[in-house]
C-alpha cells in the first residue's frame, strides 16, 4: 500500500528555517493538490497551506510571507520551506495528497521552535 513518507522536520531556535517533504512511497497517480496541517498540542489540526498541480499556492495568514509550498524536483514530491520560524510554529506538520483515486496522508513529523 502506497503511503506518503515526509521528511526534514526537527528542532530549531526562533528565525531558524526548516523544510519539508512529502513523496509517495511508491508509483501513484499524478497529484493534482497537496495540503500541509499541522497540529499542535492540545489544539485541533489545522490547515497550513496547499499547491495545486498548477502550481497555484493558499496560505493561512499565520504563515504568509514566512512559508513557501512548492513542487520538489521528483515526481509528485512536494516540499514546505518554513523561514523565520516562531515558537507559535511548534507542532506536528502533515501532508495530504490527492489523486483521481482518492488521498493520502502523510505519517507526521516534529517540527519544534525553541531557544
């Protein structure tokens, strides 16, 4: 079963910057959309950020101006550049992708924002 594997998470000091992936384990079809969440402690998962197949990017304003979402250079990866991180920024991040045959979420990774 095809899963999608993410990647690049950990910790940094406030106004570090930190990039994520997300890639499919194995051959998929094409993505038309990706969507980052990121869940933090004791709060729900919210919705980050998302790139269609067009590249056409949303934000939440949280993370305007700080964090770039954009295609990787292998097929149907994608990777979250997160520059000028705050404390507010701590949590889980995941992505999830869609296909004509439904959609995959990725296993979570830590990205934590500390002095």
């Amino acid at each position: 079963q095809v899963k999608l594997v993410q990647s690049g998470g950990g910790s940094v000091q406030p106004g570090g910057s930190l990039t994520l992936s997300c890639a499919p384990s194995g051959n998929v079809l094409t993505f038309y959309r990706t969507e980052w969440y990121r869940q933090a402690p004791g709060k729900q998962r919210e919705l980050v950020a998302t790139i269609e197949s067009s590249g056409a990017t949303t934000y939440i304003d949280a993370v305007k101006g700080r964090f770039t979402a954009s295609r990787g250079s292998a097929r149907n990866t994608v990777l979250l550049q997160m520059n000028s991180l705050k404390s507010d920024d701590t949590a889980v991040y995941y992505c999830r992708a869609f296909n004509a045959r439904g959609y995959y979420w990725g296993q979570g990774t830590q990205v934590t924002v500390s002095a």
